[in-house]
C-alpha cells in the first residue's frame, strides 16, 4: 500500500466531514488511504475500518459520531450494497433484499479491515473467524443484525473488542399508477413518504424491519379508485396511511377513476396476442371494461406480443391504421389518442393484430443463371419469398436483405448475392449459383410497427432467360479466303441469321456477328453442315440452327517475273514466282528449264510451297531426285501406276490434302519442259540455274481452296544484244477471247524479229502455247497457228533459239472465256388448278437460248417469321407465294449462272349461286328449298379432282320475307373455303310461292281435287277437281269466288281448272232434286198417371230419327215406354229420353210412370197439433194429371185422316215454292 506523509489533525478533519455526509464516498475512501498512510508512518492513533470496495482505512476520533453519521448515510443510499467507511467502532453494509445472497464473505472481510478479525451476531454465541474470507467471493449468508467485532492482536495473542458490523438487508417498492394521464399519455399521481412524492415507476427503499407508511397523490379531475400493494386491494387508516411492506420487494399500485368518464368496453378477441394495453392510462384484458377521464384526451396504448404486430385499432366503430391521424407507432408500440369523448357513452375498442414474419417457397426455382449479378435481389425476392402471405404485406426487394451461405461445406458464411469470393485467398467460398440449390437467408429489418423477420430457405438456381431459336437460310455458298475469320464473317452474312424469342414470336434486335459462334466450318474447300450458334445474354438463353456451307474455290493467279540476269549473279524462286493472294496459300509447282550457253539443257522442280514445304522430301523419297534423275526417266516413273500410287501415300502423309491434283500440276509442267527438248537432261530438286542461257520458268498452282492457274516467265542468263527485239504480230484483246468466236479462229499468234524496227527475215522464232482448260485438261502447241479452242488460262512464249539473231523470248498470257450464261426467269402467277406449278426458265448465250441447257430447280416457302427458309420437296401445288431459285451448272463451254424470283400461286376464284326454289302459298318451305350451284370462275383449266369436294364451301341462306303467292329474292348470306379458293360475291336465286286452290261447297254434297292433284302452282297450272252431290240433291256447277284461275268446264262434275297468279277459292254448287212427293208419318205420344211425354218431331218423312221426351210429376218417377202401334225398335224403353226411326207407318207409343217412394213425414211448424198435412197436395197432382191428359188428347191419331190430308196438301206446297226458287237461282246464274 502506497503511503504518503500527513498528520492526525487531517485525519481528525477527514473523519468528522465524512459523518456529516458532505463528502461523497469514493472522495473520503481516497482521504481515508492518506490518512492511514499518515498515522502509520508517525506510529499512532485509533485502527481503522476497512471499506467493503476500496479496502483503504479511514481514521475515527469519535465512535459515536461516527456511528450515527453511518446510519444517517445507510438511510440515504439505494440501489446496490454501499458499504459505510466510519470509524472501526462501526462498520456497516447495505444490499438489497434480492441481492442479499450476493454479500460475499470477501465483502465482509474488506468491511471489517484487514488483519485476524471475527464476529458474532449479538444474542448468539458463535464466533465467525473471516481471516480466511479475503478472497473468498462465496455468499457470505449472514442474517441481518449488528455483530460483534473483536481482532486478534499481537504480541498479547487474545483477542480484543473492536467495535460492530451491521449488516442491513432493503427493500424495493415499485410505484405503478394508472387510469389518470395527461394528453401524452404519461401517468399522474403517485405516493407520498414522508413528504416526498413517489410518481409512477418511481421506487422507494425501505430497510427490513423498519416501519414506514404512505398516502396518494391527489389529481385533478380524478378520484382513487383503488390501492392495492402486490396486487391486494388494501384500505388506509383514519388518517389516510397505507403500510409499506419491509419484509419483501413490492409494487404499491394506485388505479384512479375519473370524475367525468366515459366508458371503453375492450372487445374480447383484443388481448389474444397483446403484451399489454392501457386506456386512458388504465391498463385493460379483454373483455373488461375501463373507465376514462373525458376531460383530457385518451391515449389507448397497445404493446403487441413478441413475434405479432398491431394491425389496427377499432374504436367506436371507426378503423384506424398506419397513417391515420391519431393513430403512431413507435417501437412496435401503437398510440391512438382519442379526443372529444362524450361523458356518460360506452364506446367499443378493439386492436387487431397479425403474426409477423416472412413467408417463403421452399425450393424454389430462382432463374438467375445467366443473369446479371445485380438482378440477382429481385429475381430471387419474386420467386423465394410469398409477398403476399408475409406480414407486412407489400414488401418488395428493396425492403428485405437477401444472403447465402456462400460456403462450400454449409457452415453458414453469410455474404451478399452479387458477392464475388477472393480467388485465392477464399477458395473455400463460392458464389451464388454454383451449387444445384443454396441455402439462402430474407431477413427484414422492421420498422416502428412491425417487428424485425428472418427466414431460411432452399432455392435451386436455374436459367431464367427466355428461349430462343435461330431462323436463318437453309443453305448458302461462299468464296475460300485465306483469312478464316473473313471466312467465318461471309457465312455469317450469307446464312442472315435472326434469332427470334418464343415468348413473343417477335425477332431479337441489336444483336451483332460477336453474339455468334460457328462451329464445323473448315478452312478449306468442301460442303459443311454448320451450326450457327447464339451465345446468348443476360436476357436471352443461347440457341442453334443448322445450314449446309459450300465453300468454293477463290480465284488465283500466278505470275513469273521475267527476269535478266548477268552470268555470275543468282536469283532464287522466290523472287521469280509470285501469286495471289500468296505462294504459300496457292502453293505453286515450279519449273525452271532452258539450254545453256553450251547447248546443254537444264532442268529444276521445285515444291517448297506445296504441303507446307513436305511435298518435296515425300516426293524425293519416291523418285530419288537427288540421285540424278533425267526428265525423260522422271516422266516415265510418273507414268507408272505403281510408283504413282506410292507417291500418293507419301504426298497424304506429309499432310498434302490433294495429291493428285499436285502430281497432275507437276506433270503438266514437266510435259512443258519436256516438249523444250530437255528429256536427257538431268533433273535438279529445286534452285535455279547459273550458266548462261534462256530458261523457261512455269508455275502451276496446286491448292484445293484455289481455282487451278499457271503463270510463265522467262530467266535469261546471258549478255543482250542491243537493238534486237522479239515482238508479236498482233496484241491479245484485253479481255480475251471468247470461245468459238471469229476473233480467236482469225488471230495471229505469230512473232517476229525486229533489228531496229526492221524485222528480220527467216529467224528462228519458236513457239510455245500451253495452258489448262476449265474441263481440267491442259493443252501445248509449238505452233503458232495450232490455236487453243477450250475455255481456259494460257500462255504463248515466243523465243529464238539459234540463228544469227539472240532476242529476249517474249511471253503472254491469255485466256479463252466460256460463254457467259443468263438464265431468263420472271416472277409468274398462276392460278390454283389442282396440279403442282412448274416455272417457266430458259437459259441463253447473249441473245440466243442454248439448247439442251439443264435447269434445276429449289422451291422454297415462307415460315411464320417471314423467311423462304422453308425448302419444299418438290414443285409447290397449294396457294401462296414461294421463292424459286433456277441454277444452271455450266459445262466446258458455258459458264455457270443462277436466277432467283417469285412464284405465286393465286388462289382460284370460284363463286356460288343460290338454286331457285318454289313452294305452294301456305305450305312451309321445303327442307330441299335452299341449294346452291358452284361456279368455276377460273381462268384455266382444272386439274384437281372433284372441284366441290375440293372446295367444300361452307353456305348461310336468307329469303326475301313474305308468305303470299309472288317471286322472292333467295340471297346467300355468307360464304368461306379453304386458302385455296377465294369466293366472288354470291349470286342471287328466285323463290317463288305459287296461289292455292281452296274447293269450297254450296249445298249438299262433297267437292276437291282429284287424288294426286296438286294443291296450288304457277301460272297455267292444271289441276283436276270434281263434286258428288248428296242423295237428293244435285250438282248444278263451279264458280270462282276469288282470284285469277280459269274453270276448263264449269258444268261439269270433273273438271280441270288453270291456276292463275294468285291464290283462288272455287266453289261447288248443289240444289235439291225435283223428287215425288213421299207421305208423312206421325207420332202419338200418350202418358200414363203420374207424368207426360213429347215427341220431337211429331211428324216426318219415313227415315227420320225422332226423340221421346217423358217428365215424371211430383211424386213419381219415369218407369219405361210401351209401343202402342208402328213397327218401331226404341232405342231404350228404360229411358226417359230415347230416339227411334219412323217407318211409313203411323207411330203411337206410351210413357209409363209409377209412385216415388214415400218420403220421411217432415213435422210442420205451423200445425200445433201433430204437425201432419192437410191433404192439399193431392189435389194437386190429380189436377196436374188430368192437365196432361187433356194436352195428350190434342195431338193427331192415325184414324183422324182429316187431319193428315191437311197436313200433306201443306207439305207439298211448301215443297213447291223451293223448287220454285232453286230453279230461279239456277237460271239467275247462267
């Protein structure tokens, strides 16, 4: 311990300022140390009492002081233990009661002071010994109290007093109000102690077993409802004083109620996952009811459960949410503040609330392969996470964090989507997407209403761009170049490929050839199947097309660099041979030959270009030409089958791609030399020569990817001679020759000697013509006038050779064209006829058709992006357009040529004509009434099968409205086919509705039409009728009562009537027959007692049917009929009414009738007595009866023929006048 020099006076000071309490702890543990250190060093003084914290000693003078200045300072302390520095006499250490098990042993051996101390609870006696308890942290577990303090001291070795310990244990009361709040919402009121007001969440200490007591705070407007001190309603003394507990922690809770409330009735499904909710400062469950203060305004506080969010709060029927005025949120919490509340109203409160969290698909395909990296965050967002089932809803992208575990082993590294790992230095990292699926975190970081989410899920990468397909043309030629990539740039071109999107049908734009790859195209000459192929992009996956690639021959040329050299000098190949577009592409044969100056002949092969310099060993290993060969030899080794064969397997397997095309060049140029007259002559394997003389040099190119050409030059080694020239007699036209023309059959080819522009006479100018036709075969003349005829590249080399004239030979190219061709071939459009459509197509030579030239044919038509890219197997027969492409392949003398144009096949034009139809007015229209007639508009001849089967056109009819006789118009409504057709505007048919004939009758009698005929028709129309009058009657002839139709015979019963325009109505007429008249027959009728009977009538013709009629009186009933007299039948005697028929005789029948039976006797009212009758209705039937009798008696009995002669003299008057009136109607008519 570190001391420092003082004295006791300060020590003293320090003591007596620490007891007041005017120094803070820490302040006098530091003086404390001074003074210790002080007294020390001067040897004197009182001991010292350690601090619990510190461990510094603190002087005391005065115990008591020190005492009472301790338990002032113990009162004044809260919060954790504090221990007391005072003098040793007292030492002291506070804790609360919920820390008390925190008082360590260590505590209390730094409170005492350090040394050999123990203690004793007073009232006990057992000793404590604490010199162990230094550094021993364990739980002291003293009980409260004051103990005993005695040190054990050397060198008296006893133990002595040392003053006290007071270990005191606290209390904490928590102060909760609520129900009283000012417009923020903070609680009023609260406690008082010992005046001090205690407001909410305010926290007294009260020190175990000391008593202490409390009153409420008062507030404005408001009342207490209740007290309640750890949740148990308590009740004040007469004075108003609650006790507060000393024995635990407790919350003292005072509830206020309002003096001018309203009431708030909390909805019961409100708390299901609140933490909390208060109203008005009240807190509130569901279901309960709470009552607020109107004055103010009301603050209504819900506090969601852990993992939930407030939705919104309905209050009085009204739903606030996020936004709302009134309604805040704040770290989850929501606040509405209500005003304007009513005193004496019941309002309903109810806060919704929603789990929080986010929801995600499991496995979900996420289609970011291919993709930009920063697209990644909302491809993934959209595909993993379901919006719409997370709360809250709506999120987007922008408002969630997204991760992967970007680990390989899956230990969870947590790195950004578009995280790009180290290359080295995190090798154990990868990035997004190369893993079949990963493992991914969505977190959401919340906000003042919702609380912060996460979630993990399992994506699995994919490509997520949109399918393409390539259209380009199916097939196309290019030119061999040299430079493959220029190569790869015309197929490109060529091939147009566009590459179209499958969602949208619709062509990719701003694409380039760098979007491309082409793959199985060589660099040499040949057919190729190729694949043209899209690489793709962030937007578009990658596709394929395939297209067949000619790759043709490039033209060539070679030429020989006359070159003069003097003897000595050397010039090497190179610079005498040079071609387009190199040596090394063309890879030319060359030869050099001529006689020297000592008339002996030279020869040299050179083959470094062909095969890429490999030619010429594999052909020395074969022919030995460094053994020193002759040309004569060497061609006859070429001539040889066998040797030939092997030169071909060397030449293939030194890499030379056509060998026989190489040993073919390599003859032709030895055949020039060989017609020098050099056969003897020795055969050197490449060089050139040195000894004076005139050399031919030939090069023949050899390579496949390039037409064959031949190039010759002279080398000559030797002095000039000065004025002395060689020069033609005519110059070669510019573009040659064409072949078989009279420019070619007429030219000169001659040369001549000129010594200073004389020419000279009888030098010895020779010739040598040689070159290769376009069929492959070569040609060599040394004679000027044995001229080239086939198309083809030559050469002419003039030359002295001898004589008394040395001139340089002179050399010129030529060539002989194959006729240019032309194909003619316009755009045609045919009409659809059935057949397949050939083109019409002539190849011509200038203006003339070359006979027997051989077209073929390509035939393509367009696909659904618009392209002729769809290649037809043969000539297109259905309508439409199509691309033709007429090639012609040349042969030896023509050239070849190609054409391109249009086909188009129309459709053909058919048109429908409506049939005409009848029917009969008043009939229904025939099922068989609309039929139509297909018409062939075409303009040629049909050559299909059944052209209505083929046309099948689909038909609607419509008639001209109307229902009475007349013509209508019968239209076609709508017509279609198929492509191959097209349908002209329809024609019109005629319905016609002819008149009816109606056959009415006048009289008695039957009339209509005879069987089978018709009913109606067209004007003129014959229709059979006829009429049968009933038994005496007769038909007297036919009218027409309507209409236009005329009667063949009016009188006669069958007749035959003509219809005319208009519906006619005919009729029948009939009248009665002039017959004898018959007599009469009368009925008698006679009735029994009890009824009467009629007859209807009482007298008729014999036939006539006639009723009986019997009506039984009262009292009676019907019994049945007697005949009296006639020969009669009844139809039923039983009946009451029944019918017979008269006979010629008179008729007389009886109606029968017996008693009713009796009914039961009714009492009369009137008749006191016994209520019996007096006997009058008797008198009434007999009256009755004797009435019917009477009546009876009038009618006509058969005896009284008086009677009957009046009668019949009536009838036949009657008779008369009818026929008098028939006959006067009968003659009116005529």
């Amino acid at each position: 311990m570190r001391r420092i020099n003082c004295n006791r006076a300060l020590a003293g000071l320090l003591a007596v300022v620490m007891a007041v309490g005017q120094i803070p702890t820490p302040a006098l543990a530091e003086a404390a140390q001074s003074a210790d250190q002080a007294i020390s060093e001067q040897g004197g003084g009182s001991e010292v009492a350690t601090g619990s914290d510190t461990g510094e000693a603190v002087p005391v003078e005065d115990e008591s002081a020190a005492e009472d200045a301790a338990a002032t300072n113990a009162e004044q302390q809260q919060g954790d233990r504090v221990a007391t520095y005072a003098a040793r006499a007292s030492r002291s250490i506070r804790e609360a009661g919920s820390k008390w098990d925190d008082v360590s042993k260590s505590d209390v051996y730094w409170a005492v002071g350090r040394g050999t101390y123990r203690i004793r609870l007073n009232g006990t006696g057992n000793w404590k010994d604490i010199k162990s308890w230094r550094r021993d942290y364990a739980s002291a577990n003293l009980e409260p109290g004051v103990y005993a303090v005695q040190e054990y001291k050397i060198p008296q070795f006893d133990w002595f007093d040392d003053g006290t310990l007071t270990l005191t244990r606290y209390w904490t009361a928590t102060v909760v109000t609520e129900g009283a709040a000012d417009a923020t919402g903070t609680q009023l009121g609260g406690i008082v102690v010992d005046n001090t007001p205690y407001a909410n969440a305010d926290t007294y200490d009260i020190d175990e077993g000391r008593t202490k007591t409390f009153t409420v705070q008062n507030v404005d407007d408001y009342k207490v409802d209740k007290v309640q001190i750890n949740g148990e309603t308590k009740t004040p003394d007469a004075y108003g004083n609650y006790p507060i507990p000393n024995t635990v922690d407790s919350q003292i809770k005072v509830t206020y109620k309002a003096d001018t409330e309203a009431t708030v009735e909390v909805d019961e499904e409100s708390s299901a996952n609140l933490e909390s909710l208060t109203v008005g400062g009240t807190s509130a469950v569901a279901g309960s009811s709470v009552s607020v203060n109107v004055k103010n305004s009301v603050s209504v506080v819900a506090t969601p459960a852990d993992g939930y969010a407030v939705e919104s709060i309905e209050f009085d029927g009204i739903t606030y949410r996020n936004g709302d005025k009134g309604l805040s949120f704040k770290n989850h919490v929501a606040t509405l503040t209500l005003t304007a509340l009513k005193k004496d109203e019941t309002y309903k409160l109810k806060v919704n609330t929603v789990k929080a969290g986010l929801v995600g698909n499991d496995g979900a395909e996420v289609g970011i392969l291919g993709k930009d990296s920063s697209t990644y965050n909302k491809i993934v967002f959209n595909a993993a996470l379901d919006a719409a089932k997370s709360v809250p809803d709506g999120l987007t992208a922008g408002d969630v964090t997204i991760e992967y575990d970007a680990s390989r082993s899956g230990v969870g590294v947590w790195k950004p989507l578009d995280y790009t790992p180290a290359a080295w230095y995190e090798s154990t990292l990868h990035a997004f997407g190369k893993k079949d699926s990963e493992q991914i975190q969505i977190s959401y970081a919340g906000n003042n209403q919702y609380p912060a989410s996460s979630i993990r899920l399992t994506v699995k990468p994919v490509d997520g761009r949109t399918v393409t397909h390539i259209s380009m043309n199916a097939a196309t030629s290019v030119q061999y170049s040299e430079d493959f990539d220029a190569l790869k740039a015309k197929v490109y071109r060529q091939l147009a490929p566009t590459v179209v999107d499958e969602v949208t049908g619709k062509p990719v734009i701003g694409l380039s050839r760098n979007d491309f790859e082409i793959d199985g195209l060589e660099q040499k000459v040949g057919e190729y199947t190729v694949t043209m192929k899209f690489k793709g992009n962030g937007t578009y996956k990658p596709s394929e097309a395939t297209a067949t690639v000619t790759v043709t021959k490039a033209p060539s040329s070679v030429k020989v660099k006359n070159t003069s050299i003097t003897y000595g000098n050397t010039v090497a190949v190179a610079d005498l041979v040079s071609s387009t577009p190199s040596n090394k592409e063309t890879e030319p044969v060359i030869v050099v030959a001529g006689i020297d100056g000592d008339g002996k002949g030279y020869l040299s092969i050179d083959l470094s270009y062909v095969g890429g310099g490999k030619a010429q060993s594999a052909i020395n290993s074969i022919l030995h030409l460094d053994k020193g060969v002759t040309l004569d030899g060497l061609i006859n080794l070429l001539n040889n089958d066998a040797t030939m064969k092997f030169l071909g397997y060397a030449l293939k397997a030194a890499g030379v791609e056509n060998p026989d095309q190489v040993i073919d060049s390599l003859k032709s140029a030895l055949d020039t030399a060989q017609d020098l007259g050099l056969g003897g002559s020795t055969v050197a394997l490449g060089g050139t020569p040195s000894k004076a003389g005139v050399y031919l040099v030939t090069a023949v190119t050899t390579s496949g990817n390039y037409e064959t050409s031949a190039g010759v030059g002279y080398l000559t080694i030797a002095p000039r001679t000065e004025d002395v020239t060689l020069t033609w007699n005519a110059s070669t036209p510019k573009g040659g020759f064409a072949v078989g023309s009279e420019e070619l059959a007429n030219f000169d080819f001659g040369a001549k000697v000129v010594d200073s522009d004389a020419a000279v006479e009888g030098a010895k100018v020779r010739y040598l013509i040689t070159g290769i036709a376009y069929d492959g075969s070569t040609f060599k003349s040394t004679d000027p006038n044995v001229k080239p005829t086939k198309p083809g590249c030559y050469t002419e080399v003039a030359y002295v050779l001898g004589g008394n004239y040395a001139a340089a030979p002179i050399t010129r190219a030529f060539k002989i064209s194959r006729l240019e061709t032309t194909i003619s071939m316009g755009d045609e459009i045919h009409e659809y006829d059935g057949a397949a459509q050939a083109m019409n197509a002539q190849v011509y030579v200038g203006d003339q058709p070359l006979e027997g030239a051989e077209l073929t044919f390509s035939y393509f038509g367009m696909s659904a992006s618009g392209a002729f890219d769809v290649k037809l197997d043969g000539m297109p027969t259905e309508a439409g357009t199509y691309k033709v492409v007429a090639t012609y392949l040349g042969d030896a003398q023509h050239a070849t040529s190609s054409k391109a144009t249009t086909l188009k096949i129309n459709p053909r034009e058919v048109s429908v004509k409506a049939n005409n139809a009848s029917k009969i007015c008043g009939e229904a229209d025939p099922e068989s009434a609309y039929s139509y007639e297909l018409i062939d508009r075409g303009k040629t001849t049909w050559k299909g099968g059944d052209l209505a089967t083929e046309v099948s056109p689909t038909v609607s009819y419509q008639r001209q409205p109307g229902e009475d006789p007349g013509v209508y118009t019968l239209h076609i409504n709508a017509a279609t086919c198929n492509r191959n057709f097209k349908l002209n505007e329809a024609e019109s048919g005629v319905f016609n509705i002819y008149g009816a004939l109606t056959v009415k009758v006048d009289g008695h009698g039957t009339a209509g039409l005879v069987e089978g005929a018709p009913a109606g028709g067209e004007p003129d129309t014959p229709i059979s009728v006829n009429a049968v009058a009933d038994e005496g009657y007769v038909f007297t002839g036919w009218t027409v009562d309507k209409g236009d139709a005329k009667v063949q015979d009016a009188n006669a019963t069958e007749t035959i009537v003509r219809m005319g325009s208009s519906n006619t109505t005919l009729t029948a007429h009939f009248e009665l027959a002039m017959t004898p008249i018959q007599p009469m027959t009368y009925v008698t009728v006679e009735a029994g007692e009890g009824g009467s009977a009629t007859s209807n009538p009482r007298g008729a013709l014999p036939g006539t049917k006639v009723a009986l009629t019997a009506v039984a009186d009262e009292g009676y009933v019907f019994d049945h009929w007697e005949v009296i007299d006639g020969d009669i039948e009844l139809a039923d005697a039983a009946s009451a009414t029944t019918t017979f028929l008269l006979g010629e005789k008179a008729v007389t029948v009886r109606a029968l009738f017996k008693a009713a039976p009796a009914p039961e006797p009714v009492p009369d009212p009137k008749d006191p007595s016994d209520g019996k009758g007096s006997g009058s209705a008797t008198t009434v039937t007999e009256t009755k009866s004797a009435a019917k009798k009477q009546d009876a008696a009038v009618l006509p009995h058969a005896g009284d023929r008086t009677l009957a002669l009046v009668a019949g003299i009536a009838i036949a008057g009657v008779i008369v006048l009818a026929a008098g009136f028939a006959l006067t109607r009968r003659h009116n008519r005529r």
